[in-house]
C-alpha cells in the first residue's frame, strides 16, 4: 500500500482526483495502526469501531467538532501527565435521553463490556441533546480553575470543578450502542472511514455509507480499488476517468488489470501476452480460473509485464464490453448510481458486475488504455515472492513518478 500511496498522491497534486478515502477494514492491529499514522484524519467511523484521536483542549484552546450522530456519541478524555487515569462522557446515550460521565482506565476505552466496573463521577437527563438532522457542534473548553466544560448545541450539558485539566489533554470520540459517527469538520483530501472490526465480508459498508449520502456525492466519479494495487499509469488516469463519465451506460467499468483472470483472457486475445507465458483461458463465469489460483502463473505474468518497457498490454478493442462476474481490482462507477447501491452483506464483487448490471440492463466493461497492476489474490499467496516483487514495483514506482 505504500506504493499505492505514492501514486494516489501524485494524482492528488496533479489535480487529477479531489479525494482519497481509505477505508480501514484492517484484520489486525498492526495494520489498523499502521492506516492510522499514515492516513488522514477519520471522518467517519461504524458504531463499532474503537476510539479514534480527534484533537486536543487546553485552557487556551477549546476542542472543537461537528458530529453527525443520533445518539451514544463517546467523548474520552486523556489528561497529560497521566498514564492510566482518563474520563469518558456519554452524550445522549439510553435512546439520547442521559448523559454520563465516567472515570475509567485508558486499557479498557475500547471494552464496553467493562463499562460496568467504571466509575460514574456525574449523570443527568438530557432529552433530545443531539440531532439527527443536523451535526451537532460540541465545544469542550477549560476554565480558569482547570475544569472541563461541555457544551452541544449551544447548550451547555456539563461543567466538572472535581476535575483539574490544568495541563490539557488529548480527545478521543466514537459512537456506539448502533449509532454511527461521521465528523463533518474533517475534509481533508486524504480521509480515514474506520469500518466495524471482525466482520467476515465488510465491504457492504462502504456502499452503505455513500449509498445513504446520495445527493452530496451524486456528481462524483468513483475509483475504487484493491490496497495491493502495486502499478498505475498515472498519465492515462484522467483519461480513463473521462472516459468513464462519458459512458453512463456501463454500470461498472474496470481498468486494463495485470494478474486479473478475465483481463489476462483478453490480454492474449489482444496478442499482448505471448504464448510462451502459458494459455490464460477464459475464466468459467468470469470467476476463478489457472490465474487466479497460481503463485507461478502470476510470478510469470509480473515479470512479463516489469520486463516490458511500454507498460501496455493492448486488447482486441479499446473498451470490451462483459457481461459475466469480473474481479473488481480497479473499477469505476458514477455517482447517480448509488441510487442503486445499498447493498446487503454479502458478495459485492458479484452484486456489482452480474446482479446489477443484469437487473438495470446495462453491462460492464474493461477499458483497454488505462493499465494497473494488481499483486496477488488470495489462493496465489502461498508461494509468491511478494518481497522480490514489491522491491520490483517500488523500484518502477520510483522511477515513474
């Protein structure tokens, strides 16, 4: 993915694309945290995701946001100078009828299970504290005496003198209890979205989220791809987005993939691959296939293409049109069409390129001058020299940007 990152942000400082967001969907924690430094600020977190930095109070500096939630939005409160010891405020929690708050160890923040054993230091009835409608602005301040002042709304919901923040602190904020919190202050060109953990096919989260935000984003054109994207031709990128614009008819429209079953078919139709590479036969379905489960084959086929001076892998037309499931390494869609794109959990690979496509009547297609290269699926990692081959693409990387 630092390859990647190195690419999409050319494309940020050429002006080609307007925004990057990065949904965190990491397996472990190694790699959450990892997203976490890299990346922008989160914008938008599921109800079940853990507590993420947002900013920071002092009694010169107020902490300051707009949060898009209907209820249990999670303040945590983190006291320089202190190691274990911090505080968390509940607003409008219990249907967004109470607010509370606690004192509880920084090593359970992200255990609601503890929240048993904590603490409670002050409750109160605070019916209808947060709107659903609109984000709501909450402003935690310090006064003069080092105490913690809250305030949502415009309406103040809690001042603490049995807390000394003399010192300042770090902030923390999440949802919880099934509301989701999205920070409508956060609009950085490079963002965090921080899916639910430990959901085995999370995707679905993703199109939920801008399925449900229809008219802000109704205008845009969407790119989305693999974290293992390890090439991409940078020059053709804003011509492959033109084209993608300017063919509303296709549902889904993917780039020229390197280590792609249905593109590597069409690739040796096309005279790209020679046959000394082996037969890339034409994937039963569009799915699966000697590619896509061979470590060897997509060792070849990397070289092949790291090999080749031009980084072009012509097929039979400029732009194939499919009708069968395609793997989605790199594709694009229009805006207007997350009309059609709530979709439940399941198999988005298959609801993106057969189920809609099959219903709207509209099909996909490849685009045969925009090329990417993809580094593995899932049955080839067991046997690729991903190290060799990672070091291969940074190298081109470097000497292409």
């Amino acid at each position: 993915m630092e390859i990647l990152t190195k690419y999409i942000r050319k494309a940020i400082n050429d002006g080609i694309i307007d925004e990057w967001h990065i949904w965190d969907f990491t397996r472990s924690s190694e790699d959450s945290d990892w997203v976490t430094r890299e990346f922008g600020p989160a914008r938008y977190m599921g109800s079940e995701a853990p507590y993420q930095v947002k900013g920071a109070v002092t009694s010169r500096s107020s902490f300051r946001t707009n949060a898009k939630i209907d209820h249990d939005l999670h303040i945590a409160i983190l006291p320089n100078g202190e190691d274990e010891t911090c505080y968390e405020i509940v607003v409008g929690g219990w249907v967004n009828t109470h607010s509370v708050l606690r004192s509880i160890n920084r090593s359970d923040l992200n255990n609601f299970a503890s929240r048993a054993e904590a603490t409670t230091i002050w409750s109160k009835s605070t019916p209808g504290v947060l709107s659903p409608s609109l984000p709501n602005q909450v402003v935690l301040s310090i006064d003069s005496a080092g105490a913690p002042v809250l305030q949502v709304n415009g309406v103040t919901i809690g001042k603490w003198p049995e807390l000394n923040l003399g010192s300042g602190a770090s902030v923390m904020v999440r949802g919880g209890w099934g509301a989701d919190l999205e920070l409508c202050d956060v609009n950085a060109p490079v963002r965090r979205y921080v899916g639910n953990p430990n959901e085995k096919l999370p995707y679905w989260q993703a199109y939920d989220y801008y399925a449900k935000r229809l008219e802000r984003f109704s205008s845009a054109v969407f790119l989305k791809c693999d974290d293992d994207i390890v090439y991409l031709d940078i020059e053709k990128l804003n011509e492959f987005i033109e084209f993608r614009r300017a063919n509303p008819n296709y549902f889904v429209v993917s780039a020229n993939v390197v280590n792609n079953g249905v593109c590597a078919y069409w690739q040796q139709q096309g005279g790209a691959l020679p046959d000394d590479l082996g037969h890339f036969e034409r994937p039963p379905g569009g799915f699966g296939g000697s590619l896509w489960q061979s470590a060897e084959r997509a060792t070849q086929l990397h070289d092949y293409f790291l090999e080749k001076d031009d980084k072009y892998l012509p097929l039979p037309n400029k732009v194939i049109e499919w009708t069968e499931r395609q793997s989605i390494n790199f594709i694009s869609w229009l805006g207007k069409d997350l009309l059609h794109m709530a979709l439940p959990k399941g198999d988005d690979e298959y609801a993106l390129t057969v189920d809609l496509p099959t219903f709207l009547d509209r099909p996909t297609a490849i685009y045969a001058d925009f090329t990417v290269s993809h580094l593995s699926f899932g049955p080839q990692e067991h046997g690729l020299d991903v190290d060799r081959l990672i070091n291969a693409y940074d190298a081109l990387s470097s000497s292409r940007l």
